[in-house]
C-alpha cells in the first residue's frame, strides 16, 4: 500500500501559503511518501503543479463533517484521514482535534497556520514550520521560505512578458489579507514601492477581494503607490465588472500603479469564514 500523509488546511490562500516550507521539508524528509492537501482544492492546487503535494481533495465533501460531532463514530473518519500514516492538521477545532486524534490511525501532528498578535517575531512562514519540526524532529532553524518552482508554460511566459516587457525584474506587491490584523501598515508598502520604483525596479500591485475597499492616496503616482483603482469581484454585477477589468489607469506602466489582476476568491463571507476557522483557540 502507497505510504501517505494527509495535510488538512481550510483556511486562506494567504495562510496556506505559510504552511509550504513544512511541504517542501516533508517531501525533502520522506520523497517517497504521498502528500495529500485536504482543504480547499483551488488553493491546493498550487501546491500540487508546484511538486510540493500530490493531490488535492475537498474537505467540504470529503465527509469531514462528521468529526465535527461529539464522540463520533469510527465509520466519522474519512478514508483520506484513516488511512494516513502522518496527519499534518491546520484546523483548530476541538471537538474535531479530539475526534480525529482518537480515530487516525496514524500519528497527527496539530499546529496553528500562524501567531497570535505579539506572540513571536518569527515571521508567518517559520513560525509554522518550526511548530511542525519540533513534533517531527526536523532540523530547527530552517529557512523556511515559501516557494514554488513551477514548470515551464511558453504560452503563459508569452502573456506575461506582453503585458509586463521586464517581467524578469518586476516585484509584485500583495498588501492585504483576509484579516487586517495580519497585515503591514499600509505605508510601508507604500515606502518599499517608493524605494523600489526609484532604483528603477517595475512594481505591479495584487489586490483582491480583501483590499477592495482600502483608501489609497491618490497623489502617489511618482511613488509607485497604488492609485485609488478598484477591482472587480464576484460581489459586483458582470457589467460593472467586465468594464472594470478592460480600464487601467494612465500611468500604469510608470509608476507601479495596481494592475488589473483580481485574484479568484470565494464570495467574501465565506472568504472571512475561512480566516475565522484558521485563528487560533481563545
């Protein structure tokens, strides 16, 4: 029977990137054990074309629910957990913790996707992993950077470099998240686009659902600030957004300003949802 560990993930795409460098090191540890990502498989999706999992599963129809009952059954665990020879868990749910530690027949391993505000200087990604390496015994200290090596994609390569010519050079800045509690202050993603703007490095701005509404300073253009430009989202009508997604503002190009690049979400309840059932216990 194929060894496999089973990695359960619920939250957002933000938080599951964090948990990425336990991936790369579990794959590293073990490169012939299965790594399965039970959560939400958009998400997981990236880490499978990136080589860090081997497949994703949904853990909304994977029967899951059932752990979520007091003093479940045996017949509650889903194949995918019962037969995992390692269980990596992200959910923090007691009575679910408690079900499937009971159930499992292979070890599992509970960590938390990232601190408590003020708990640890560490950043997100090695806070994660240094909680999974001392359960595991891994080597503390690691770099833990999340990376993902993907393969090659002419037609993708093609598309970019069309719409960004010093694609090579360009930084690409992300400056929000589900919860506001986890995020930089704003100006300082303001300073680093000003700085990098300046020693003549192109910045393009993500935004998504999340930032939609976050004020921006609409005198930055020499800063690489982003202008006060929304994106469009599933909350909106398609008209609306279909013309959203055809403008870009005027100075674009020059000043870092953000592109059109909404990122693909669930509607924002269920995205708020999803940060709620990665924060930590009370």
């Amino acid at each position: 029977m194929m060894r496999y560990a089973t990695i359960i993930h619920t939250g957002g795409i933000g938080d599951f990137i964090q948990t990425w460098p336990v991936l790369e090191e579990l794959r590293r540890w073990e490169p012939q054990r299965r790594i399965v990502i039970l959560g939400r498989p958009e998400r997981a999706a990236l880490a499978v074309a990136g080589g860090l999992a081997d497949e994703a599963a949904d853990f909304e129809t994977s029967g899951c629910h059932r752990l979520f009952a007091a003093e479940a059954g045996a017949e509650a665990i889903p194949g995918v957990l019962r037969d995992a020879e390692l269980i990596i868990n992200f959910l923090p749910h007691p009575v679910f913790n408690a079900n499937l530690a009971r159930l499992a027949r292979g070890r599992v391993v509970t960590a938390r996707s990232f601190p408590a505000v003020g708990e640890t200087e560490l950043p997100a990604a090695r806070f994660v992993y240094e909680q999974v390496a001392a359960k595991l015994d891994w080597a503390a200290g690691a770099e833990a950077w999340p990376r993902l090596r993907l393969k090659p994609d002419a037609a993708a390569e093609a598309g970019l470099a069309a719409r960004f010519p010093r694609l090579k050079e360009t930084v690409a800045i992300h400056p929000g998240s589900g919860s506001v509690v986890k995020n930089w202050r704003r100006e300082g993603f303001e300073e680093l686009a000003a700085r990098l703007v300046k020693a003549g490095v192109p910045v393009v701005w993500i935004l998504g659902p999340a930032e939609e509404d976050t004020a921006f300073p609409s005198d930055m253009s020499e800063t690489g600030a982003p202008s006060p430009y929304p994106l469009p989202s599933r909350e909106r009508g398609e008209e609306e957004a279909a013309t959203e997604e055809t403008a870009s503002p005027s100075d674009m190009s020059e000043t870092g300003a953000p592109s059109p690049y909404p990122l693909p979400s669930r509607e924002r309840g269920e995205e708020e949802a999803a940060t709620e059932e990665t924060a930590s216990p009370s």
